[in-house]
C-alpha cells in the first residue's frame, strides 16, 4: 500500500512508468530504481554539458576535463566501482 502511494506521487512520468511496469515492486526496489533513473539522468546531463562544444579556447582545457571526470565517474558506476572526483 504504501508502494502504490509512492508510485501514485511521483512527479517524473519516466520514473513513473518505470515503476508501474515493474511486475514485482516492492517499496525498497521502488526507492531504488526511483534514485537511479534520477542519478542516471543527472548525469547524463552533466556529461552532455560537460562535452558541448566551448564559446571561447580558454574553456577547451576546463571541458575537456571536465568530460573525462564524467566519463570516468559514468564508467565506474557501470563496474560498480563508486570513483570520487
């Protein structure tokens, strides 16, 4: 009961629908998948704002770094493997 107010509350209809077209959602399975689409969203968006191309050559360095750490820290959740940078 308490998982389907959960579902019924969510304001992000992607993560919404994830969780309604889970067959076996129990309120724990619920809070996780719920945190990972949002993690794996915002940084998605940070790997999207960290690859754009930069307005001036100054920035080249800070972005290109900037990427990297994003991919790292993307690839390092894949493994499993918590990177802090």
């Amino acid at each position: 009961m308490l998982r389907d107010r959960l579902v019924c509350v969510v304001n992000h209809k992607g993560i919404q629908r994830k969780l309604l077209a889970e067959s076996s959602l129990t309120y724990d399975s619920a809070i996780k998948l719920a945190l990972a689409v949002e993690a794996s969203e915002r940084e998605s968006k940070q790997l999207a704002e960290a690859t754009e191309p930069p307005d001036q050559e100054s920035k080249t360095s800070t972005t290109q770094a900037q990427a990297q750490a994003a991919v790292t820290k993307a690839q390092s959740r894949v493994i499993g493997v918590e990177v802090h940078i």
